[in-house]
C-alpha cells in the first residue's frame, strides 16, 4: 500500500521526460507471445501492471527481464497455453493474453480480466469477435476456454464492430495476424496505441493495412520472429502533466511526446487560458492566470477527448472563471473522484453521467501537517487527478491507495519533484 504526502499551493516549472505509453506496451508484450525468438522492447516503464503482465508471460514458460530500462522477452520456451492465479484478474490488459496465445496455438484459457472499477467493461464483443474467426468460446467457473476450430473457414473473415472498442480492436488483430487467412476489421478503433500495436507486429513480419484508421486489414502470415521496438509515448501521462501546470499555474516543457496524440486536450488548455507550443517530439505550456472555464466536454473515442483524462480535467475545471460540464459517454464510474474533491471545497453537480462544475477561486486543503486533509483514490486516473487538486491547494493533503496511480507511472513523484512540487511517497 502507498500514499503520496503533498503541500500544494507551489507553481510547476522545469522540464521532465515522458515514459512510453502504459496502453501501448501491454498489448505489445502480451503480443510476444506470437514471436518465437526474443524481442527488445526500448525504454518500458516499471509500473505495476507491466510487472503483473509479465507474471503471466513468465508462468507460460517465456523468459523476461530488465535490462538498463529495456525489456528483453524471449518466447523461445514458451510451454503452456492456460493462464492460471489470480494475477490475470488483477489487470485488465490480461485479456490479450488470450488473442495472443489463440493466435499462436489455436488454443487458450484465461480467468475474467481485471483493473480499476470504473463501472462495466464486458468483454462480450471480445468474444463475440473470436466466434466470428472461427473460435469456440466456453466461459465456465468465471475462466474463458478457447479453441480454434477445425471446420473449414472462408478465406476472408469480416468483423463488424458497433463501438470501436480498443481492447477488441487489438485482440482481433492478436488472435488474427498468424494463419492463412485475410481478417478485415470494420469501424475498429483509431487510437494511437492500436497503430502502435500494429507496427510492432509489422516489424514482427507481420502484414496489416489500415493501422490508424476506421478498417484495419490483416493477411495472415506463417510465423512472427522477434525485433526490437520503442513504444510510443504516453499520451495520458502527457495530458496529466500538461492539466498539473495548468492547474498549478508555471511553465513546463514535456519531452518525448507526440503532440498530434493530445490535439483534443492542447485545444481544450488553450481555450481555458495556457500558452502552448509545440514541435516534433516536445510540448511547453505556460499557465500565468486562473483558467477560463472551457464549456461542455464529452469523451469520445479518438481523435475525441479521451476518458483517460477526463478526471484531471475535472480539477482544470473546478477552479475556472465560470461553469464547466463533462459528460462521461465510455464508464459509468468514472466520477468517484468528485467527493473527494469536495473536500477540498470543489462544487459539483452530478446527475447521470454529467458532471456541472462551478469554478472556485482556489481549491484548499488542511493547513495543520499534524492534520492534513486526507484523499482516497479509487482507480488510477481518479488518483492522479486528486494528487493534481493537492498540487494545487493550500495546505497539506495526503492521498491514500497511491498503489493505483503506480499502475500508470513509473515514478510520479519523481517527476513532480522535478518540476518544484513537494510530494512524498510513503510506503506502508
């Protein structure tokens, strides 16, 4: 268990580097499993649930270790196709596990996935998806058991999805690149990390057209072997840092990123006020006076506002000139974190699944340290949004069951650190 001690009231300036994206890489690890060889992966972040993800790869037999910040996996020895334990429950990127090992073997078992709770996430157009490629699914005593079957398949498969769900989109593509058939997947997702996903596989020797957009397209191939790959930034971490400064108020230059990914939010942080320039790979933002409030927001697939950043938004909001509202369209839970936020003298107004926000001058915590105002996070998202609310208050707040923010980040404390925050991380 983990809590964070921060005294807020302090504005943000420096500059820091973004690790690679979280929702990138799980998928990519669990599709090493596809590879018989070993394979790199560049600059991957020890965050709890990379490390949890590898507990699985390691219990299928596969040989995985740190190198100078790198990740070397090597599936030369991979032995078993059923995952077992309860490590699998505990995150939900344990679901690729399950179109990876199908793609390779033709067979696979896996128990119900996991992650924070913020609200349903069924995996029935997974499964629905894998019937479609031919799959037969039995779901007993909460494990999944699939096997590919031996009738005789067209040689092209059409998925039709009617929400482009990412974790779909990228087990369809995990369960579909090795064989003889062409898999077209129809309305799939767009976001970055399932391009990303793609080009790793590609660089596997894989073949797919139409990473990137609405109609992804996968012929097939007899075997993957291993590479060496750089994930691409994470854009959630991104977006956090860049709402941090715009809530604490400074000036920060994020490195390693890629500000095409966070148009949506850069758009958004303009509106409320920050000065913000970008280039390739860097992103600056300035934040000299109380943000304005930036209207109605609604998350939405991408390119739409993503719901990953929809919490942290949330705080932006709570101290803008004026009324702000955010819709949340993906989870229904994704508002625990207001009555925390109350504490710290927010006001809020929920009803369904909008949230209205009166802007407040400043947002205040307990000015006793012998006392301070105490914070529990709930999911990951929710925990960085209220370590971003303390950033910005007067006084002391400690914020309970940090364990969730370390699901995203390596080391955010660090990170804050660096750019003049007074937080500490207190293990107990």
């Amino acid at each position: 268990m983990s809590k964070l001690q921060i005294r807020g009231g302090a504005p943000l300036f420096g500059s820091i580097e973004v690790d690679s994206s979280k929702n990138a890489l799980l998928p990519i690890i669990a599709a090493t499993i596809l590879t018989n060889g070993v394979t790199t992966l560049k600059r991957v972040p020890r965050i709890s649930d990379i490390d949890n993800l590898l507990k699985i790869l390691i219990s299928l037999g596969i040989k995985a270790h740190f190198k100078n910040g790198d990740l070397i996996v090597d599936t030369r020895d991979i032995t078993y196709t059923e995952v077992t334990g309860d490590t699998a429950s505990k995150i939900r990127g344990s679901i690729f596990v399950l179109g990876a090992i199908l793609g390779r073997f033709g067979m696979a078992s896996i128990p119900y996935p996991g992650g924070c709770a913020i609200g349903s996430r069924p995996i029935d157009l997974h499964l629905q998806g894998l019937r479609d490629l031919g799959i037969t699914v039995r779901e007993k005593n909460e494990t999944i058991y699939c096997t590919r079957t031996t009738k005789p398949m067209p040689k092209t498969t059409d998925i039709y999805l009617d929400f482009p769900s990412v974790g779909a989109t990228e087990n369809f593509i995990l369960a579909s690149v090795i064989g003889k058939k062409r898999v077209r997947i129809f309305g799939a997702a767009r976001e970055p990390e399932v391009e990303d996903l793609c080009n790793f596989l590609i660089s596997c020797g894989a073949t797919i057209c139409g990473a990137g957009t609405s109609t992804v397209t996968i012929q097939g191939v007899r075997a993957l072997h291993g590479t060496t790959y750089t994930a691409i930034p994470d854009r959630i971490n991104t977006g956090s840092y860049l709402i941090a400064t715009a809530v604490c108020g400074g000036e920060v230059t994020l490195k390693n990123t890629n500000p095409t990914h966070n148009l949506n939010l850069i758009s958004k942080l303009r509106k409320a006020g920050c000065d913000i320039a970008t280039d390739a790979t860097t992103i600056t933002i300035k934040s000299t006076k109380r943000p304005r409030a930036i209207g109605t927001v609604q998350t939405a697939a991408f390119p739409g506002f993503p719901t990953d950043l929809q919490s942290q938004l949330s705080v932006l909001m709570s101290i803008g000139r004026g009324t702000s509202a955010i819709t949340e369209n993906l989870f229904e839970n994704r508002f625990q974190h207001i009555a925390e936020l109350q504490k710290l003298g927010g006001k809020y107004c929920i009803r369904g699944r909008t949230v209205t926000i009166t802007g407040v001058k400043e947002l205040c915590a307990s000015l006793d340290e012998a006392n301070p105002t105490n914070l529990t996070a709930s999911d990951l998202r929710g925990g960085v949004a209220l370590t971003i609310a303390a950033l910005a208050s007067q006084g002391t707040t400690i914020v309970h069951n940090a364990q969730y923010i370390y699901r995203g980040h390596a080391n955010i404390e660090r990170d804050l650190v660096a750019l003049g925050a007074n937080v500490i991380r207190l293990d107990f």
